[in-house]
C-alpha cells in the first residue's frame, strides 16, 4: 500500500499507491461508482505522535503529487519545491505534508487511462464524469486511511484551492485551518470558454480515436499541445508576456512563412511539447470539465456562505494576485465575504504582482511570507511544538 520512507534533500520522504478495495469504492457525484480505487500520493516529513501536524496540499489542474519530489517523467524538480522544505514555509521538519495524484489525474490515481475491471482495455470515454467534490472526496479517504482524523491544514492554489473550498464545505470537521490561493467558488463564462477551446483541440486530433487512442496505438500529441498553449496565455499577465518575450523575434529577421518568428510563439510551442510527455489527454478533458462544473454556491442553494455555515470552527486564509485575471481578485473577495456572512475567520491579502495566475508558482516573497505567517500562527494555536510531539 505505501513505499517506505526515504531521506531526499535532507527530509524524509514516502508515499505510493493506496489501493482501495472493491467493498470500499467512490461514490461520484455523477451517481456512477468506481471501485477498485487507486489514489497515488506522496508525503514529506514525519506524522507527530499526536497526529496532528498533517497538512494536505491539492494540487492544480496539470500538477500531480510530485510536489517536492524529482518528476519521474521530466527529471525537473516538484512543482512547489521553492514552497515545501526544511526551512521553507512547509517546512517537513515541522509538518507532515501530504499530496496526492487526483481522481482522473494521470499520475497512478484512478483515471481514463486505467483498465477498466470490466473489460480489462483503458477506460477512455467510458469513465465516469468527475466533480472537484469527488476529488476530495477521494482525499478524505486516503486520510482516513493513513490513520488522520484532522487535517492541521488543507492549502492548494488555483483547482488545488477549489479543492480547499470543497473540504470546507464538505468536510469542515477534520480542518483545523484553510488557506485558499488564487482560486474562485465557481468556474466563469470565460474559464469555460477556455477549456471548450483546449478540449475541441484535442478532439478535433485524428489520433484521439474517439478516446480509444490508448488501444489504437496512438496518442493526440498536437491536439493535446495546442490546447496547453491556449491555456497557459491565461496563466499569465499581458506585463508578464511583455516582459519577458515583448515582440522579440527568436532570430535574425522575419521568415515570411509561419514557423515561430516571435519568442513568444516558440515559448508556447515549447510549452505544448513538453507538456505532452507528461499528461495524457482524456485526463485534460476530464479534469477540464471537472473545474467547469464546479460551483459551490449551487451546491448550497445559491448561496455560497451556506457552503460554509458547519465551517466557523476553521481558520482561512484567502489570497490573490492583482493581475490574475483567470481567477481575479474579486472572485477571491465574494469567497471572504462569503466566510464573513457564515461567521468564519477569515484573513484575506491581494499580493501585487505583475506575474498573472502561475504567480503562486513563481518566487513571490509575500506570497511566503503570508503563507508562513498564518500557519506559524496556527501551528501556536494547537499547539503543534515545531510540529513533532
């Protein structure tokens, strides 16, 4: 079920597959279940005696749970590093941090790639539509599993605080403390406009077969990279593309034809190809749909602070980034008034930065600072003793 521990970088490292039973299966929103269930994860530094010290962190739409580990797949480093290590705001030697591989995702938890128990052949299409509440809902039981009764916090950016919302809503007894970043309560016109987009690219591929590209031997390489380029323009700012590209071209001259003359054009070329190797396209579109549905307030009778009326015993921590326009900061302001309005505690902080949505990626020293802060001060408030009992 789980890998033993292995000291990396200076901290001790585990995780694997939990492979849950067919007598324990997860139940979708959808009404469909699935069963068997595997959910990957990782985890980092030690669980205190007390178990109290767990902190779960949901990762974004083509994140996985190689959160401060080497990728298998690319070699790079996990795609929080700068935020998870010894003396880092998630700090290992004080927590014991978890990230798993979401439901439909293609890193070892249960997806459209997987074989389907009743044909034995990779699910495709024939895998059941996902929700943001059946992703957490597979988390829940992976906790529950590795013996967790509370969560001393839930944190994510982007889906990954979607997720976070999600656990406030729906599982607000097993948090002691939230922090949301750059996300919103619902998925808007424009997001879903969006996704439409990347997800006709994929299908339009002729080796997307239907979703049957696994079994025929093929994969949507083309369609899969275009829809990755259209949508990391929205993960940046129009200052962060003049900054770093402008209309530079990427050599001497123009080519009169349509290779790529601008950097900007070859930086996304780039990004596509290299996103391709990683992620599989079903997973894209589930996923894609999975963030479109998601909205909290519907869930709640139209009104998003009665998603968070069993929630006032939980600290949160809301942030947002001034030139996001994916998620902007208004989106995070309607959570916070939100959370007021059901009487929970609440810190808020818009950080001013240039850098767009994939800010909380990126080296933004508030965004640190904050983070550190709130979870120190919540680490004092239970009581945690530098996390280990």
């Amino acid at each position: 079920m789980t890998a033993p521990a292995q000291i990396t970088g200076g901290f001790e490292t585990g995780g694997g597959t939990w492979r849950f039973p067919a007598s324990k299966p997860l139940r979708l929103d959808s009404g469909a279940v699935l069963a068997p269930l595997e959910v990957a994860y990782k985890t980092y530094g030690r669980l205190n005696e007390t178990k109290s010290n767990a902190v779960l962190v949901c990762h974004a739409l083509t994140g996985d749970q190689h959160l401060a580990s080497t990728h298998p797949v690319t070699g790079k480093p996990g795609w929080w590093s700068r935020v998870v290590g010894p003396g880092l705001p998630l700090d290992p030697e004080r927590y014991f941090i978890i990230c798993s591989n979401v439901v439909g995702g293609c890193m070892g938890t249960t997806g459209p790639a997987s074989l389907d128990p009743k044909t034995n052949e990779p699910y495709g299409l024939a895998f059941p539509v996902i929700t943001i509440a059946d992703m957490v809902r597979a988390q829940a039981m992976l906790i529950e599993a590795l013996g967790i009764d509370t969560l001393f916090a839930v944190v994510g950016g982007s889906m990954g605080g979607m997720q976070v919302l999600q656990w406030a809503a729906d599982y607000p007894e097993k948090l002691f403390s939230a922090v949301c970043i750059a996300a919103a309560a619902r998925h808007s016109a424009q997001n879903i406009a969006f996704h439409e987009v990347g997800r006709q690219a994929v299908m339009a591929d002729p080796n997307w077969c239907g979703g049957a590209y696994l079994k025929a031997g093929v994969r949507p390489e083309k369609g899969l990279a275009v829809a990755r380029m259209a949508a990391h323009i929205t993960y940046l700012s129009e200052a962060a593309l003049q900054r770093k590209f402008g209309r530079e071209l990427q050599r001497d001259g123009l080519s009169w034809g349509f290779d790529a003359d601008f950097q900007v054009e070859s930086y996304l070329r780039h990004q596509g190809a290299s996103f391709v190797d990683r992620f599989d396209a079903n997973s894209y579109l589930y996923i894609t749909r999975a963030l479109d549905y998601f909205d909290l307030a519907a869930q709640h009778g139209g009104v998003l602070a009665n998603a968070f009326a069993k929630a006032r015993g939980v600290r949160f921590c809301v942030l947002s980034f001034s030139s996001d326009w994916l998620y902007p900061t208004a989106e995070s302001r309607d959570v916070v008034r939100a959370l007021n309005a059901a009487g929970c505690r609440a810190s808020f902080v818009e950080i001013e930065s240039d850098k767009g949505h994939d800010a909380f990626f990126l080296d933004e020293p508030q965004l640190d600072q904050t983070l550190r802060g709130f979870l120190a001060a919540q680490a004092q408030a239970r009581g945690l003793n530098g996390g280990l009992a």
